[in-house]
C-alpha cells in the first residue's frame, strides 16, 4: 500500500507564491487602460477621478480620437503616490 503525506503549510506557501506570479503578470499585461480600467482599478466614479486628480498635470494621459489612455505603470505610481498624500481622516 502507497501511503502519501502532504504538508499543508507548504502547499498553501507554493500556491500563493504562483498566484502572486500570476497576478503581478496580468497586472503588468495592460500597458494603456481605459477609462473604464481606472475607474475599475481606483474604485471611483468617472466624476470623482475628475475631481480628484484627472486633471493633475503629473498624471500622465493621452487622448486617442475620442477615447482617453493612461499608461499602466505610470498611472499606478501615481495613484500610489496621490493616495499616500491624501489626508487621513
């Protein structure tokens, strides 16, 4: 008879250190978004991202015909950067 032990601890260590490969990947995967991507990725209505930074001259945009692009990496430093300067309350 086979008899077979798994270490639970360590099978959950690899499956997070994949998962966590996978996901920067993806992440890494859209170099422009769309309006609708940074809506998704800041969790903000298309007013507030107005209001609150869209018109930040650091934050990097192009208009393409009549649709908006935001470079993937920029925008995400910046949104970490803005984010750490906001008040806390």
């Amino acid at each position: 008879m086979l008899d077979i032990k798994i270490n639970e601890h360590e099978v959950r260590k690899l499956y997070l250190e994949k998962l966590e490969e996978k996901i920067k990947k993806v992440d890494v995967e859209l170099v422009f978004w769309d309006r609708k991507e940074l809506m998704r990725r800041t969790g903000m209505s298309w007013g507030a991202i107005q209001t609150e930074f869209f018109f930040n001259p650091e934050f990097k945009k192009h208009k393409v015909g009549t649709k908006w692009r935001f470079p993937g990496e920029e925008s995400k430093a910046f949104l970490l950067q803005w984010l750490s300067e906001q008040p806390r309350t």
